[in-house]
C-alpha cells in the first residue's frame, strides 16, 4: 500500500502503550512508570524550552543523546544534570 509505512505505525503504537502504561502504573499498586529517555519533543517540555532550542542543543554537542537507528532520545539523567549545571543562586 503506498504511503503506509510500518514502522511508524508499530512507533506509534508503541508510544501509546508506554504511555498507558505510565498513566497507568505498569503493575498494580505500583507507582506509575516513568521513562528515562525522552524525545526531543519530550525533553523540550521537561526544562521548559522549545522543540528547536533543544534541538540546537543537541545538535552543537551540549547535551548527549541516545540513538536507535533513526530515533534520537535524550537521558532524563543528562538533562537533570543540565538542571543543576545552569541553576543560578537568587540574587
């Protein structure tokens, strides 16, 4: 079928999955699942910035990510530690 691309289909699915799964608490009683490594859509929204910024950050090497053939994440760990590394004392 043209246009149909399987891998993304079986992406998404599995994004949705994930996603029910840390709604829901991936056992009973559990707290829910938390991911470790984010999109970059994902990470944007973690520390507060855009999509693109994060994006520049990957790109000129400030913050490490993780590939999966095409796929880029970015370790939650990484980006707490771009937290602590930028947090300033009030003034």
């Amino acid at each position: 079928m043209p246009g149909f691309n399987l891998e993304q289909v079986l992406d998404a699915l599995a994004d949705k999955v994930a996603q029910r799964l840390r709604d829901d608490g991936a056992i009973p009683g559990d707290a829910p699942l938390r991911p470790r490594l984010l999109t970059v859509e994902q990470a944007a929204v973690y520390i507060g910035r855009s999509k693109e910024a994060v994006q520049h950050m990957v790109s000129s090497g400030k913050l490490p990510t993780v590939r999966t053939d095409r796929r880029v994440f970015v370790d939650v760990e990484d980006l707490d530690t771009w937290i602590r590394e930028h947090k300033q004392a009030g003034m």
